[in-house]
C-alpha cells in the first residue's frame, strides 16, 4: 500500500480505516511518504506486514510505537525525518529488522543499546550530526555486513566502534572530518571487502593501519590532501581497485608505490590538476593490472613502462608533449582509451590529436627536461624522513645533484639498485610489529653502512633530516648532448618541542613533552633522555622509544635539594660516529627530604590534638560509667540477696510440707491426718492460757 502527501486529518483518518480493512492480515508493504506525520501514537497494528517506509515526514522520535510489535518487518525507512536521537531500544518493536534506513536525519547521540537488532544486516546512518561513534553501538548487530556513516562530522575512527561487528563487508566513512587513525583501528575486520574514506582530511595513507585488512578488495581514498604516494604506503594482498582521484594536492607517485598490492588491476589517479610525475618503476610487481586513469591531471610524459602495464590506460586532459610521445603513441596505440578526446601540444604551441599524431612528422626531439613535481621551494622538519623529487621526461637521461657546499652525486643504475635495496619498506626490523606506533626498542647489531643522502633517478632521498641540509640543490639532467638544469631550495625547520615537569618529589621527577620528532628511520636514529646535575659533566642516559606515544617519562632515585638539567635528545648514528642534532632541556630542583615533624602542618597537628582529645574524654567516661555501673549492680544484688535470704525459708518449709504429702500412703494415711491435726492445733489454735508475746508469728518464724 502506498500513500503519499496526506495530511494529519487524512492520517488519523487512515489509521482509524485500517483495522477495518478486509486483508488486513495479508497486508504486507506500507510505504507513508513525504506526509505530516509527528508521531506514532496512533498508529494501527499490522500483523504480517513486512516493508515499513515512514520517508521524508516530520517524526522526532519513535519510542511510542513501543506498545506494539511487529515481528515481519525486515525492512523499516525512517529517512528524511526530524530525528535528533536513538535512545536505548528505539526499535524493540522490530526484533527482526535486517534492513534500517535513517540517513537525512539530525540524529547527533545514539545510545549503545538503540540497535538490539540480531538480524541486522544493513544500516544506513548517512547525512547526520554524528561527531563521534560509541564503541558500544554495534555490540548487537554480529550480522552486520553493510555500514554507512558518510556525510556526518566524525573526526577519528577507533578499533573498537566495529569490534562487534565482524562480520562487516563494506563500510562508508566518506565526507566526513576524519584525519587520524588510532592504533589498529580496523584489526578485527578481517572480511571487509570495500572500503570508503573519499573526502575526509587524512594527509598521509594510513598504511600501517590498513595493513589489518587483508581481505579489502576496492579502496575509495578520493578527495584527500594526500600529496604522494610512496614506496610501502599499501599493503593488501587481494586489494582490485584503488582510487585517489580529485584531489588538490597529489603530486607524485612514487617507485615501487603499488609493489605490495599484486592483485592491483584499476587505478584511478584521475582529476588531480597538480599530478606531475608516475614513476615509470609505480607497478613493478603488478601483472594483473588492468586500466590506470591519469586524466586530467600534469602530466606531461608517460614511459613505455606504464604503456606495457595495462590494458586501457586513459590520458585525456594532459598536457602531453607530443614529440616525447610519439614512439609510445605508435606502438600502444591500442591502450589508450578514449583517444578521440586526448591532445598533445608541440614545442611549437599547437594541440594535436593522437589519432593524428602518426600521420604527423615532428622535426624537433624530445628536449630533456627537469620535472620538479613539488615545485622549486619545500619546506620539511628535523628528523623526518624526506625526498627532493626531481627526474628527467626522456628515458635514459642521467642525473646530477649538487649540494649547497658544491659536492656533486650522479644518480646512475648503481645508486637505483642500492635504493631498491635499503628502501624504507622493505626492512623488516626485529622486534618490532606491522604497526607504526609500534614502541619496542630496536638496537642494530653492527653500524648502518647505507648512506644517509642517496640519489636515484627520481629523488634525493634523506633518511633523516638535519638542519645543515638546508640550502639549494641543483638538478640538472643530460642526455645525448642536452642538458637542463633547474634549482630546488630546501627549508629545513626545528619542531618546537617542549619538555617541562609534570610533578617533582624529593627523589623523582614526572616530565613529559609537547611533541616528538617524525622519525622513520630507527634503525639509525635513537631518542635519550639526559639526566645530569646541574654544573656537573657527567649524566645518566635512559633511552625512549621512538614513537612512544605517551610523551611522559619519570625519573627516580634523585638527591633531595638539588638542581637537575633534563634533556630530550635525538642522535644520529652513521657508520661509527654518532651526532646529536636535537634536544630540548629543561631544569628542575627537587624538592627537599622533610622530616617527620616539618612534614607536619598546622591542620595536621589540629587534628591530632582534636583526635587525641576525643579519645581522653571517651577513655575517662567509659571509666566512670563502668564504675558507676559496677556499684549499681552491687547494690542491686545486696538487695537480691536479703529478699532471696527470705524466700528461702518459705520455700524450705513449702518443700517439707510436699515432701510429707507426697509420703502418705494408704496404710500410714489415718496416722498422718491425726499427726497434721496436731500440728495444725499447736499452730493455728495455740493455748489462751499462753501470753500473747509468745505467739509464734509468721514474720517471727521467717526472722
């Protein structure tokens, strides 16, 4: 049944119709959309229905549906409505829901018990406020396989928002805030295929986080401010189709950029106006690629390597030089996809088709050329691991570097082969894990013989950045008979990193720190923390990790009253020698060793007295309340025992008296009456001849 556009008078109307209704219980499908409906405390029961679409009306909230149930429904649409929350068991009412759309909505707070949903399988949260996800949220859900939270305001993503989970196949996280991964944030998601993180503010592929996903298939990473990509940034073994299109800042995509993903096949590099070089060595190791796309992008040049890769290569949009192209235009003719709309400009200015570049003759060659993909100024921090990128557009060409003091490096086959060889992904150093934060120390058994500057045909790699590295570098490329020179300046800038006492003892100081530096390179870089009294020249060392994330470290067993210089300090060691080229220090004076009665304050020793005279007034009347009580109770028994002396004698003649009774027998019964008769006489009825002093009483007889 389908209604749409009716007012609150036609809904109250509706609902009253439908229990009415014939095939009622044979109803199934209800779909109520882009009406005016506020709540649902009017809202009939349908029995069998199985598809519930409440879109684009104006419901706050649906807990008054909670009187009801329905236990078909495996479809409910509640998009496009005014829904500010899910509170705890907003959909008890639909146990068996597999399929719950709520995108287009204000939600900015879901509780962690709203989605009791065993059987849900899809679940749209698109399009809302969400700035963060609860790590409870999904803990009833284990069927989940399809998840979108795009378009919300989510600044990080955790391990633990999809812990429960597991069973995720695809998740959309697009056009969100996000920028950071945390540790291993997606590891137990073993079975995600598709993956979508297009147009968030991640700067760097988070390869070390995405390691954990060895089954993804398809990575949507479009939109970033991503500026290359380097050698080890991917690592899936079964990742299809990667996409890094539309963005303002890619530049470079650099050697052996894809070498960890051998199931690679689509690529799309397309609509990054500033793309200006495709290391012809990016797919050294893909051979099921398929179809790359560099349209409209800066590139200006493509080798006969990435000719020989794929299938279908689109590079409409470039500004292709066509006497570099020509030979490659020939031979892969082919490849190249939708060729009628791709140009290529001459030397002299003139935009030719390729389907006409072949029947052309060009008379100029391809002049070799410097290609500086970021420019002729950068700019990098101390320590980091960095690259001056410079090559040449013809293949052959040969590269000179010259270094501010006039040393000059040739980047020839050699120098590729030794790059290759220590390239940054490709140690594997012991002790430590696939993640990058991981902190465990990693000590080189014998000294680092690569050299820390290495020129390749691409780049001037740095292991580790120092500050004399700044200056200007010349590039200049020959190749027969041409040469080209172009000049790149480097700013090399000092990270402000300050360590400073978060509490001081006696004997021990808690220091932490703002910062550190972007250290790649481990095995050659160590990070110490100097301790060392104050005009003194010797110093105990205690070296940190890395990439400690904590930035906080406390030192013990310190001398009381006495000044101490701290020092955060990064050394370089190259072959034998070492180099300290950062530190940051700090003095502190610890506090002195008090004794036991200056540690003592005023308020301390109010309360002692205060305690201690409590304690004397509750001694001293516990005292005299038992002695009190002591005398009472003599007292009391001295009387018990005059009133008891008494009674006894009552009672001894009471019991001689039942002695006697009980005696009688029925032979001595007429001697005993004559006997008590007797005795009663002498008692009761004494001789009126006797004086009155002398009768016995029953007070004398007791005294």
């Amino acid at each position: 049944m389908l209604c749409s556009g009716l007012s609150l008078e036609q809904l109250d109307d509706f609902f009253k119709q439908v229990p009415t209704l014939p095939w009622l219980d044979t109803l199934q499908s209800l779909v109520l959309n882009n009406c005016e409906l506020l709540d649902m405390n009017s809202f009939p029961l349908i029995p069998k229905l199985v598809t519930l679409s409440l879109s684009g009306n104006r419901l706050q909230h649906i807990e008054s549906l909670r009187h009801l149930s329905f236990p078909f429904v495996v479809s409910l649409n509640l998009s496009h409505n005014h829904l500010t929350m899910l509170g705890r068991d907003s959909f008890l009412m639909f146990p068996n829901v597999e399929e719950l759309y709520v995108e287009q909505n204000l939600i900015n707070s879901i509780d962690w018990e709203a989605f009791r949903l065993f059987k849900l399988r899809r679940l749209h949260l698109n399009n809302n406020n969400l700035s963060m996800v609860s790590e409870h949220m999904l803990r009833f859900t284990p069927n989940l396989e399809f998840l979108t939270l795009a378009h919300n305001n989510l600044i990080s993503v955790q391990s633990s928002n999809f812990f429960a989970a597991q069973r995720l196949q695809q998740i959309d996280l697009s056009y969100n805030n996000i920028h950071r991964f945390d540790y291993d944030s997606f590891s137990p998601l073993y079975q995600l295929e598709i993956l979508d993180l297009s147009f968030n503010n991640i700067s760097v592929i988070p390869g070390s986080d995405l390691k954990q996903l060895v089954g993804l298939r398809i990575l949507n990473m479009s939109g970033n401010p991503i500026s290359k990509i380097s050698a080890g940034d991917l690592c899936q073994p079964v990742l299809q189709i990667f996409d890094l299109s539309h963005t303002t800042t890619l530049r470079v995509v650099a050697a052996r950029a894809f070498s960890r993903t051998p199931s690679l096949q689509i690529v799309n590099l397309s609509n990054n106006p500033k793309f200006s070089f495709l290391s012809p060595n990016a797919f050294v190791n893909n051979t099921l690629l398929y179809e790359i796309n560099v349209g409209n992008t800066s590139l200006e040049v493509i080798s006969e390597e990435i000719f020989a890769k794929v299938s279908r290569l689109d590079i409409s949009g470039c500004p292709l030089q066509c006497e570099c192209l020509k030979d490659n235009i020939g031979k892969y003719f082919s490849v190249i996809h939708n060729v009628q709309n791709t140009n290529c400009t001459t030397l002299s200015g003139h935009y030719v088709k390729l389907t006409d570049l072949q029947l052309m003759k060009l008379g100029d060659a391809c002049r070799v050329k410097p290609v500086l993909p970021f420019g002729e100024e950068t700019s990098s921090s101390v320590g980091e691991y960095f690259s001056l990128f410079c090559s040449a557009n013809t293949k052959g060409a040969s590269i000179i570097w010259t270094f501010p003091n006039g040393t000059q490096i040739t980047a020839n086959s050699t120098a590729e082969k030794l790059a290759a060889a220590y390239r940054m992904e490709n140690r594997v150093l012991p002790g430590i894990g696939v993640h990058s934060t991981a902190y465990e120390f990693y000590l080189p058994a014998t000294p680092v013989t690569r050299p820390r500057i290495l020129a390749t045909a691409e780049q001037l790699r740095f292991d580790a950045l120092m500050t004399r590295d700044a200056g200007e570098y010349k590039c200049t490329v020959k190749s027969t008979g041409y040469s080209s020179q172009r000049v790149l300046r480097l700013n090399v800038t000092e990270p402000s990193i300050n360590i400073f006492p978060l509490e001081v003892g006696s004997h021990y100081v808690s220091l932490a720190w703002n910062n550190s530096l972007k250290i790649k390179a481990n095995d050659r870089v160590r990070l110490f923390l100097n301790v060392s009294e104050t005009g003194q020249t010797s110093s105990r060392a205690i070296q940190l990790s890395l990439h400690n994330p904590w930035f906080s470290y406390n030192v013990m067993r310190l001398k009381s009253t006495q000044n101490y210089t701290f020092c955060l300090v990064y050394i370089l060691f190259d072959d034998s020698q070492s180099e300290t080229f950062y530190q940051s220090c700090v003095d502190v004076l610890t506090q002195p060793n008090l004794s036991f009665w200056s540690s003592l304050s005023w308020s301390t020793l109010a309360t002692f007295f205060a305690i201690s005279s409590s304690v004397c007034l509750l001694v001293c009347f516990r005292t005299f309340y038992v002695r009190f009580h002591i005398w009472q109770q003599a007292k009391y028994r001295s009387r018990m025992n005059q009133s008891l002396s008494g009674q006894s004698f009552l009672s001894h003649s009471s019991r001689n008296t039942n002695a006697l009774s009980q005696s009688i027998t029925f032979e001595n019964r007429s001697q005993t009456s004559e006997l008590l008769a007797q005795s009663h006489s002498l008692t009761r009825f004494p001789s009126t001849s006797h004086n009155e002093s002398h009768i016995l009483t029953v007070e004398d007889m007791a005294v």
